[in-house]
C-alpha cells in the first residue's frame, strides 16, 4: 500500500477516501459516476447562471 501510494503521489489518507468511495465498484460503474459527477457540476453551473440573471433582471425591472 504505501508503494502504491508513492507510484501516484497520494498521501495514505487520500488512498484510503478513495478506496472508501470507490472502493466496491467495478471499473465501468466508477467511469459512470465520474461522468454523471461531471454532468451535475456543469448543470449546477447552468442553474446558478440562471438564477443569476434573473436575480439582474428583477433588479433592472425594480429601478424602472
């Protein structure tokens, strides 16, 4: 274990988060939840945006 953690650079506490959260999935299903964690920043993203803008336009139409 800790040759492994010297190969990629992690520290014994970051390995064993990892291996805490995937530590039961097969390759495919930790693939799947990286693009599905990936997906839900980018619409997180999108939604703030929104909800930026019409926080403006609320602002912009109170002042007329």
């Amino acid at each position: 274990m800790v040759e492994i953690c010297r190969n990629y650079g992690l520290s014994t506490a970051t390995f064993y988060k990892l291996k805490s959260r995937y530590g039961g999935l097969e390759l495919f299903d930790a693939r799947r939840l990286r693009q599905l964690e990936d997906e839900n920043g980018k619409l997180k993203r999108l939604l703030a945006g929104s909800m930026l803008d019409n926080v403006i336009l609320k602002d912009l139409l109170g002042k007329v």
